[in-house]
C-alpha cells in the first residue's frame, strides 16, 4: 500500500510540476487562469502521461512475451515504420493537421503486421525470438528506405520530418490527449486480462500450457495490444526511447514481476518518468526545447548501466 | 480390467513429427486409474515425451485415441485440463526472480476468475501443496537460493496447488543425488497411496520404478517393448534387448534390480 501511495505522490508532484514550471512565468497564484497553462500545459502533460504510461505498459509486457527483460517496444521496428511513414507523407506532402500522426500509425501498423508475419514460424506459432529479430530487421529496412527518401527530398522537408520524429511532446493538443484517452483503454485492458498467463509465460511456453495457460492467443494477443499502443505513442509524440525499457525494470525491484500489480505499476511510473523528462526537456535551455527522447536517454541510459550491472552482480 | 473410467487413456496411438522418415510412437496404449503409479522407461529417444506429450492433447496423434477423463485430450480446455492434470515439464526458466511461495501460486490459475483475486481457499491450497512436499520451510525463500532437490520438491507443490487427480512427472529426479531421488520417489509414492493420485513418471531409474511403481511401460524405439507389472517386464532377454547392454536381474524386496553387467574389452 505505502509503494502505491509513494508512486501516486510521485505522479502528483510530476503533474503539478509539469504545470507550474515553463519556459513562461506564471505565478502560482495565475495558473488556473493562465491560456497558456490551460491550452498548452496542462494538454501537454496529459499527453505525457498517457504516452509514458502506455510505453511503460508495452515495455513490461513485451519483456515478458519475448522473455528477455532488455526488450523495449521500440525493438519491435515500429519506429522504423513509423519514420517511414511521416517521412512519406512529407515526401508526398500530405497535408492536414492528422496527416503526421495518421501516416506515422499507419506506417508503425505496417511494420508490427510485417513483423508480426514474420515471427509466425511454420504457419501458426509466434515464435518470440524470431519475432524480435525479425523487429531488428523490418526496423533497420524501413530506417534505410526512410534515409534513402530523406536524402532525396529537399533540406528544409527533411529538417521537419526529423523534427517531427523526434519532437515528443510539442504537438500536445487537447484533441490529441482526447484521441489517444479514447484509444489506450482497450489495448490496456487486453493486457490487463493476460496478467496472470504472463506470470507464467515468464517459466516457459510448455510449463505455462501446462498451468492452464492458451499460449498461442496469449501471445499475440500481447504482442498486437502492446504495438497498438506503442504505435499510438509514437503517433502523436514521436520516438521516445528509454521509457518502456527502464521503467518496467525499476517499477520490478520494487514491485516484484507479478503483471497484475507490475502493469499498473509501469504505467503510472512510466508516466510519471515521461513527465519529469518533458518539463525538463522545457525548462533547462529555455526558451528553445530539447527533445524529449534525448532527456530520457541521458537520464536512462545511466540508469540502465546501473541496472545492468545489478543483474550481472546477480547472474 | 476395472470399471472406473481411466484418468488417462491411449489407445494405439501412432505419431510422426512432421517431416520425420519414421515414427516417434508407434501402436502405443496406456491407461492410468486413480491411485495408481505408473512409470515409462526407456532409452533416450525412444518416444517417452512424445508419448506424454500425445496424451495431454499437445499433439494431435496419426492414428489411435488419447483420452482424459473420459473426453478426447485435446478437446479439453488448457485451463480445464490443468484442474485435472498437473504436469512436472523436464526444464523450466526463470526468466524473473521468484519467491517459493509466489511461484507455488502460480498453480492456481486454473482455478481462478479472469478478473478475481487470489482467494483464501488459494492460499490454503498453495500451503497445503508446500506442506505435502515438505516444503513449507521453503515457502518464503527465493528460488535460486533452492538446492536441485528443494526446487523439485517445489515444481511438485506448484502442480499439486492445482488440485489435479493425475500428476505426470517427466524425468523428475535427473541430475538429484540419492538421497534426494529416493525422497521425491517415496514422496510420490506417499502421494498415491494417501491421496488416491494417479501418477505418470517418465524416468531413467529402471530399478527406481520397478521398486515404486505399480506398472511400467518399456518403450523401444516408439514401440511398446513391454507394459505390465515390473516384475513382468524387467526380464533379463527384454532389458537386454531394449537398452543394448548386457545386465543380469537380481530380486530385491520381492522388486527385480538390474545390474549392468561389464563387457571386457578383448585382449589386443
């Protein structure tokens, strides 16, 4: 109970944070008055939220579908596609305020449908492993086709795409928090319901049939429900790394690996981690902004090496 | 022949991977009571897993049935089955550490609602499984502090927390030293004479089996080599015939023990 209140505290303080401190003065007294609080802020922290929240969520669940705890959603090569398809619909110019995010869905979509094909061995079974190579591979494919349209296109054309890929969380808008409050609850839940026959994929295929578990369905059910929401995130903030790699792995030491508490767990610390990494992203060089995925890299990445040296203490 | 339904029944089942020249199972029956032990003995690759894997409905045979309870393997449910068969798998990962009662839990999915919690009747069953296994000792240490021993003692809790009437056991007792093979046999045998269980065990201890089990099937290349009481089985030409060695049968106990015999190399 006290680790649920202490996280909950934690999300309390990284909203409120989040929306007292800017690159814009507003005395405490004005925030809930402020335009720019109520048009800007407050979206843009929503959004970080839903989004950290839903990588933290993919990241842990698909540690436990391809059973190796170094998995992120992003292994997946959905940011690959999704590069590529903002990419060509700025090649294309593709206008209209959704024409980004909508090829970027469409283009992440594209390579979990490839990725996914390409994991199914013999037909029928999603064979995990293949499954993550294959990830690498479709990843590498579209970031190649994506660098040889980029380098065709003209210069102030590429510096978009790039900035868009990259940009996080500066498209937040109220309709994009209201799209993606509407769209995550049922990838969540689907992978809410495999709790359970996650904690036992994680003995094995064999053992958990076994113990009562459908392992094929289970299997993609998770992986489609987790690149559903990863796709979402990528979407409408661009390629944030780091979140659904770390935060399943901290929110672990605590919570232990039992999905049912550990999903929930990664959400709220996921977006509770996205949060501090945007303010920051707004705050320390303004009034320019830094991208958010380069925060939670700089921040992640040690954190990571720290992790990965407990395992290894462990092994 | 008795006239309770059998727990497990195979009946002439024939099974080829795909894509293999030749047979894994070839015509091989079997049928387990409640409260009876059963073992499957033979050499490596002789179809023993594949055998257990048929019966369970994880492979679909050539020809002949494989039945559960009475109802064709594979047209159970995996989470009904697993209220009737709890099953040992030869490996298992541990891809995340874990403490020994968490994983003992994890046998009561089965059992639980897709949305409930873990009831007390869940936590009963988990404690009674730890205490059947002498384990309860165990019960807050993390698994990868267990010796080979303890963490046997511990799958074997996790399958009974799922309240099956048939345990299958695949090559429980590989890589235990004596002391603690002979435990997890006496302890499977205290299971199915107090308890009424009906065990399945495939194992390499031939004179193990023929000391615990009440009848033993003699697998040989996919085939049934012999299947009866072990007195009826282990016979000297059999044995011989079946592992390719030399051995002569002792009586021990009133059981029959095999004793590999030594081939002398000619003198050069």
């Amino acid at each position: 109970m006290k680790r649920w209140l202490g996280l909950g505290a934690l999300v309390a303080l990284a909203l409120v944070s989040a929306v007292a401190l800017g690159p814009a003065h507003v005395a405490l007294s004005d925030l809930p008055s402020s335009a720019i609080v109520r048009s800007l802020r407050v979206p843009r922290a929503l959004l970080a939220l839903l989004v950290g929240g839903s990588l933290g969520v993919a990241g842990a669940s698909l540690q436990a579908l391809v059973r190796n705890p170094l998995a992120d959603p992003f292994l997946l090569g959905l940011s690959g596609g999704a590069g590529l398809g903002a990419v060509l619909a700025i090649a294309l110019h593709v206008a209209g305020p959704w024409a980004l995010p909508l090829a970027a869905f469409t283009g992440a979509l594209g390579a979990m449908a490839l990725v996914y094909r390409l994991g199914l061995v013999g037909g029928a079974q999603l064979d995990p492993r293949v499954l993550l190579l294959a990830g690498v591979a479709v990843g590498a494919f579209s970031g190649a086709i994506t660098t040889a349209i980029v380098s065709l296109a003209e210069a102030a054309d590429l510096r978009n795409a790039f900035l868009w890929l990259w940009g996080g969380l500066s498209g937040a808008s109220w309709d994009t928090v209201l799209v993606m409050a509407v769209y995550i609850p049922v990838p969540l839940v689907v992978l809410y319901a495999a709790a359970r026959p996650l904690d036992l994929l994680a003995l094995g295929e064999e053992p958990a049939t076994h113990l009562g578990a459908d392992v094929e369905p289970l299997k993609r059910r998770v992986y489609i429900a987790a690149s559903m929401l990863t796709a979402a995130a990528v979407a409408v903030s661009g390629v944030i790394g780091f979140v659904g790699l770390i935060v399943p792995h901290i929110t672990r030491l605590v919570w232990g690996h039992r999905h049912r508490a550990l999903l929930p767990a990664a959400f709220l610390g996921g977006g509770a981690l996205l949060l501090f990494a945007d303010t920051a992203a707004r705050v320390s060089v303004a009034p320019r902004e830094l991208p958010v995925g380069i925060v939670t890299a700089l921040v992640g990445v040690p954190l990571f090496a720290v992790l990965l040296r407990r395992w290894g203490a462990r092994g | 022949m008795s006239t309770v339904t059998p727990l497990l029944s195979v009946q002439r089942v024939t099974y080829r991977y795909p894509d293999a020249s030749g047979d894994a199972l070839r015509d091989v029956s079997l049928e387990i009571r409640p409260g009876e032990f059963h073992a499957v003995l033979g050499p490596n690759g002789s179809g023993k897993t594949t055998l257990i894997r048929v019966a369970l409905g994880l492979e679909a045979p050539a020809a002949g049935t494989a039945e559960i309870a009475g109802r064709a393997a594979a047209a159970w449910s995996r989470r009904d089955l697993a209220r009737i068969v709890g099953v040992v798998a030869q490996r298992e990962d541990n891809l995340f550490p874990q403490q020994v009662r968490e994983t003992v839990l994890l046998g009561r999915y089965p059992h639980l609602s897709l949305w409930g919690a873990e009831r007390p009747v869940d936590r009963d069953a988990v404690t009674r499984a730890l205490e059947r296994c002498d384990a309860l000792g165990l019960a807050d240490r993390w698994i990868w502090t267990l010796s080979g021993g303890e963490y046997q003692r511990v799958r074997l809790a996790r399958a009974l927390a799922q309240e099956p009437s048939l345990l299958v056991l695949d090559e429980p007792t590989a890589s235990l030293d004596v002391r603690h093979e002979m435990e997890l046999f006496e302890l499977v045998r205290v299971l199915v004479d107090g308890g009424g269980l009906a065990v399945l065990m495939i194992t390499h201890h031939v004179n193990l089996a023929a000391r615990f089990a009440d009848r033993v099937l003699l697998l040989a290349g996919g085939q049934t080599a012999a299947q009866g009481t072990p007195r009826s089985v282990l016979s000297r030409e059999t044995v011989e015939r079946v592992f390719a060695w030399p051995v002569a049968i002792e009586s021990f106990d009133g059981h029959p023990q095999m004793i590999p015999l030594r081939q002398p190399k000619e003198p050069a």
